[in-house]
C-alpha cells in the first residue's frame, strides 16, 4: 500500500496522519505505540508494537477462525478437543 502523507504542525510537533485502511488492517487505535525503524536508504518503516497478550489474542483469532472451518471442532467440548488433540500426536 503507497500512499502520499502530508507533514503537518501540531503544537510545536510536524505530525503525518496514518491512513485509515492501515490502521484498521493492523488493529491501530488512538494511544497506541508503533515501532519506527529507519532503513539504509533514510525510509522509515512504522509498526504496530505489540504486548505479549495482544499477541496471543490475534494468534487465539486466528486459530478460531481457522477451526470455524473444521465443523467438527465447532461443537467440541474442551475434553473432547484434549482428546483429539492426543489422537492426532
């Protein structure tokens, strides 16, 4: 994704504004911190600095949804899921 970002004053600050679909594709809200690394060639590469639980909680996401697939999952007490889970080992 390119997009063109005006540099803008903000205070005392010159600030740049995230695009939106950005911000929604990775979970960015208003009081979140990003990581800003600058490469070789003076690019800035931003993002989204992630705790150990907001981690856990995309990864738990996607295995939801991927199981969501599998109906048989779906309807699965957690003994029964412990259970496959055995089987499959």
């Amino acid at each position: 994704m390119d997009a063109v970002m005006k540099v803008m004053r903000s205070g005392n600050s010159e600030v740049v504004a995230l695009p939106a679909a950005w911000r929604r594709k990775h979970g960015v809200t208003a009081g979140d911190y990003l990581i800003a690394s600058e490469l070789p060639n003076g690019s800035i590469v931003l993002k989204p600095k992630r705790d150990g639980s907001t981690e856990i909680k995309e990864r738990l996401a996607a295995l939801r949804k991927d199981n969501a697939r599998c109906t048989a999952l779906v309807d699965m007490s957690i003994e029964e899921e412990k259970e496959a889970a055995h089987e499959r080992e």
